[in-house]
C-alpha cells in the first residue's frame, strides 16, 4: 500500500527525532488524525482538550528537553487556538513546529466552512518560516525546513497542510528544474566567540572589583560553567525568571532572582557593581541593571540580536553559554575574597532570613509565602516545578529554594495565565519518573487548569512514577492584578472585576478519580505537602489563602509608596491590606520569628 502525504509527514517527523506530539482531532486534518493512528507504535499522541494547551505543552516540551516541540491542529478556529502557545515559545525562544490542516485547495478563495488566512495568521508567529504545502513532492522540504529553522533559530515554524492533499500517495520530488531535495539532520555546537573577543571581555572582567553576574534561560547547561567564573572573578550571581535553575540556590553567593518578582540582594548586587557580566539573558526591565556607564558590561547570548539590548555592553559576544565560559576562563584572573564577595554573601543569608519571618506571619486563613516556605526544604531530588503567571510567580521566584538538578519553568516573556498545568503535563510526558510540581492560582485553575487536569486524568497511569502535584493558591481573587492596580494604578482593587468563584478545586480531583486535599491551617501546611508529596496518583493540593498579603518588590520607589497610599480611599478592604502589609514590612526589618 504506497504512503499518503500524511503516513509521510509523521514518518518525517520521527526522522527529526520526535517521539512526541500534541494536538486535537478535526476534519481539517483528517487523513493526519488517520496516519497517527497507524504510527502509534512509534510516535505517541498527547490528546489535550483544547489547542492551546498543545501548544502550551509543545513549548514546555522544548524548555525542558531541549528539543523541538511539537504540536497540531485543525483548520480554522484549531489554529487559531494554537497561537497563545505559540507566542509563548517565540518569545521564550524555543523550538516549536506546528503542523495544522486548510481547507481542500479546491475550496480556498471561496470563503469556504473554517477557511482562515493561515498564511497570514501565522506570518508574526511563524515569521521565520510559515508555508502552504500545495503538492505531495512539496511536503519533504517544507517539513524539514521547519524543523532546522526552529530549531537552529530556536522559535516557531508552521507548515499548512490542505486537507485533500493529505490523503494523496506521497511523490518525492523529481530531479527536475524547480524542485530541492532536503535532508534531515540538525546543526552541530553552537559557535565560539573570537579570541580577540574573549580577549577583549577577560580585560574588562579582570579590572572589575565589584563583579555581577546575570544569568537567564540560555545559562541553563552551563552550571559547572558558571560556578567556576563566579568563583574565578568572585562575583554575586544574580538570575532572571527562566535561568532560576541555572545556579543552585544553596550557594552563598547566588542573590536569587532579579526585577519585580525578585530579592533585595540582586537589587543590591545590580546597584553597587562596577562591571556586569549577562549570560544568555534577555532580562527585560532595565531599571533594575547597573545605571547606564555605572558599570562595565561584556554580554554573551546564542542570539547576536538580544545583545546590548537592555545595557550598552562594551564586550558583545555571540555564542553557546557553556562554550563561551570554559574559553574564557582560562583567561580571568583569580579575584581575592574581599569586601565586596562577604557583603553579597551576608546580604544572602540576612535575606533567606527575611523570607522565612515573611513566610511564617499569621495571615487570614494561610500567608502564601508559607505555601512555598514549606514545600521548599521538601523538594524531591530532580523534582520539576512549573508555575502560572500570577502571585505564585512571586512566591515561586523568592520563597523555592532550587537545588541542583531539578528544572523550573514558566511563561516568561509573554507571562500568559494558565500555562502551569500543561506543562506540568509536558514535563510528565517527558519525564515521567520524576515528581512535577505546579503551582497555579485559582484564576489560571478557573481559566484552563481543570480543562488540563482531565488530559492529567487520562494518561497518568502510563507513567513509571504517578506523583504529579498541581498546587492551587484559592484565595477569590485575581491577585496579581489587584495588587498592580493598588501600586503602580494607585487604585484599590475593583471588585467587578478581580472578584471571582469559590470553587472546590480538591473535590473535582476526586471527581476525575485523583486526589484532593484541602488546607486551610497554616500548622497542618507540612502534614499536606507530605501526604501529596506520597500519593500514588496526581493530586490537587488546595490551599486556602489570604489575598491581602503583599508581594512586596525588591525595592519600594517613591511613586509606589504614593500609590500605595493613595488607593486608601478606594479599598474595598483597607482594613486587612494595611495590616498584612505592615507585619510583611516589620517582618523585613525587626529581629525575631512570629508575632
């Protein structure tokens, strides 16, 4: 029986090296549906219950394994809802292919049932590589295409596959004038800066007294790397959201995360240094780098056009981060412990202090920050944790104390709500004999988080180790939010609006056959990680929590402080965000543990 174009696509696509995709049925690739069935034996199908989660899924799929993500979708509204995930993965700079059906090729033009533009849907996305495949020997080159663009690029690509061309027996391409005959096969090592530039940026690091170092998501291979420099240069070590598993968080001079959601110690370092080091980091937020000229910068990232983007760098680098390192190590000279390393190192240890007195005032029912408190020093070795882009976010980034070998991710640069249960579910899929944490707030859970728990219920029996804990923070209120329009709106939080549900997020576990607990005792948080952290199926872990319990950012502007007082007279509930931000502000300052 010859091959139809859709027996070769997820033929080709095994050649790429995937194992794995995920997608929704539709008429609109219908003949792909069909040759996915065929090739269960080798490719396995995710059936999510909406697209976006595939793509959602595709994304965390490439941030942890590294590889190209993979995802599908029908025509019209399927590829539509493909993009929210899409642009995830564009602009957290990972490999995604999504492969998506069109109506007949007799019907374009018609204004056919579900006939889009995908060609022009997809042209920012996808903007690197975006085609309608029209014929069967056309398939070959736009499959493999897609897939070395994504991946040597590391963002998205899309091929469009009519849905009458799919079932047509396949045609390799003829040697004939017009046609090109692609192969398979992805780009070797990453390349090496010059040795005039490394010579150049050892200058610039040796002549620094007060080093900083700021690592993102393209630091995460390069640990061993990066370990070696800040001890070379003895330098703090700062990290952006995505490269909070680059470095361990038990090393004295790692200051933890930087910005909005970060400590006061890589505030600190930022502030004080005299010469910035940024490895693989797209860091957005300026203000919180040295003053342009304060510092000395030498920059390296994989992708020439993220350099000097958000500091004028005197040394610009373009390379693999681990690389790039171990060359131009041999280079530096050894710093002396001085002045500079002791203070980052005390402003460290006063810091992790600071989050636990945080964490452990009384709050109304439970203080978030101890959620996170709690789970921390409980961590299972490897574990992988995935957080939503809500007030989690802030506990996640501050209060979690990663240790070496467990991986974190989120939505970073889009930070969309809703992407922490599909890639827990990801990671699962991919690494199905280690625990995976998310942690989500009742917003994202209401948004999408029960829609994936029913894909979770589906396949968790396949896995070696079922432990998957999906953390919900049910506090009624879209926090993050709220508190943005208390400090930076100057406006007290609009009930119409951030106001939602009460919703039993631990029973519906037990409706789908998994388990829930409920929590809503700060001094019974422990027993509940612990019974989760044991459970022999995925669990929804509720904690009922207090949503007047600030997140506080690293450092308190002028304009802030104004907001902050003059939104009193439009609080709806002054009363208990005066009194939680007071006790998190004494908790900073005073001595002692509890009240």
């Amino acid at each position: 029986m010859s091959m139809t174009v859709s027996d070769f696509v997820w033929h080709r696509v095994q050649e790429w090296g995937v194992k794995r995709v995920y997608g929704y049925p539709g008429d609109g690739v219908g003949g792909l549906d069909v040759s996915l069935e065929k090739a269960k034996e080798t490719l396995k199908y995710i059936q999510v219950r909406h697209e976006e989660m595939a793509a959602f899924m595709a994304s965390a799929h490439a941030k942890f394994t590294g590889e190209v993500g993979l995802c599908y979708a029908t025509s019209g509204p399927g590829a539509i809802h493909l993009l929210t995930g899409l642009y995830d993965a564009k602009m957290d700079h990972v490999p995604v292919v999504a492969i998506v059906g069109q109506t007949a090729r007799t019907g374009i033009g018609a204004h056919y049932q579900q006939e889009v533009d995908l060609q022009s849907l997809f042209k920012d996305v996808a903007g690197d590589f975006v085609a309608t495949a029209m014929v069967p020997s056309q398939v070959r080159h736009l499959i493999d295409r897609a897939f070395r663009i994504a991946h040597t690029r590391k963002t998205v690509t899309c091929v469009i596959i009519p849905n009458d061309l799919q079932v047509l027996p396949y045609e390799e391409p003829p040697i004939v004038h017009g046609t090109t005959h692609t192969g398979t096969g992805y780009a070797g090592p990453a390349e090496l800066p010059n040795d005039a530039l490394l010579s150049q940026a050892a200058a610039v690091l040796n002549a620094g007294k007060k080093v900083a170092i700021l690592v993102g998501a393209g630091a995460l291979g390069a640990t061993d790397e990066l370990i070696a420099v800040a001890e070379r240069l003895q330098a703090g070590c700062a990290k952006a959201l995505l490269g909070k598993a680059a470095l361990p968080d038990d090393l004295p001079w790692v200051t933890g995360s930087l910005g909005l959601l970060g400590t006061k110690p890589s505030w600190d370092l930022m502030q004080g240094c005299d010469t910035l080091l940024m490895i693989g980091s797209c860091f957005p937020y300026s203000e919180f780098l040295p003053k342009p000229g304060a510092a000395r910068g030498v920059q390296i990232d994989i992708d020439g056009t993220r350099l000097s983007l958000r500091y004028p760098m005197e040394v610009n680098m373009v390379g693999d981060s681990a690389v790039t390192l171990r060359a131009l190590l041999p280079l530096l000279e050894q710093k002396s412990a001085d002045h500079w390393r002791r203070r980052i190192e005390t402003g460290v240890a006063d810091w992790w202090k600071t989050l636990e007195k945080r964490a452990m005032q009384p709050a109304d029912p439970i203080n978030p920050q101890r959620v996170f408190w709690e789970l921390s020093k409980r961590l299972p070795e490897n574990c992988i944790m995935t957080g939503d882009s809500g007030s989690v976010a802030n506990w996640y980034a501050r209060d979690i104390k990663i240790r070496r070998g467990m991986m974190g991710s989120l939505s970073g640069s889009l930070a969309s709500l809703g992407a922490a249960t599909p890639y827990a579910m990801a990671a699962k899929m991919a690494f199905p004999e280690r625990v995976v944490i998310a942690f989500i707030g009742d917003g994202a859970m209401q948004m999408n988080g029960m829609n994936v728990m029913i894909t979770i219920s589906k396949y968790w029996k396949e896995w070696s180790n079922p432990r998957l804990i999906v953390m919900v923070l049910n506090n009624r209120d879209l926090n993050q939010v709220t508190w943005e329009e208390r400090i930076q709106l100057g406006d007290g939080k609009t009930e119409s609006t951030q106001s939602i549900p009460d919703v039993p997020y631990h029973k519906y576990a037990e409706l789908l056959g998994l388990k829930g607990i409920f929590v809503d005792d700060p001094e019974r948080l422990g027993a509940a990680w612990d019974e989760a952290l044991a459970a022999d199926r995925p669990v929804i872990l509720e904690c009922y929590t207090d949503p007047n319990v600030p997140p506080l950012p690293p450092h308190i502007t002028l304009k802030d402080a104004k907001n902050f007082m003059t939104m009193m007279g439009t609080e709806p509930e002054l009363g208990s965000v005066l009194k939680e931000s007071a006790r998190q502000v004494l908790a900073s300052v005073l001595p002692g543990g509890k009240d």
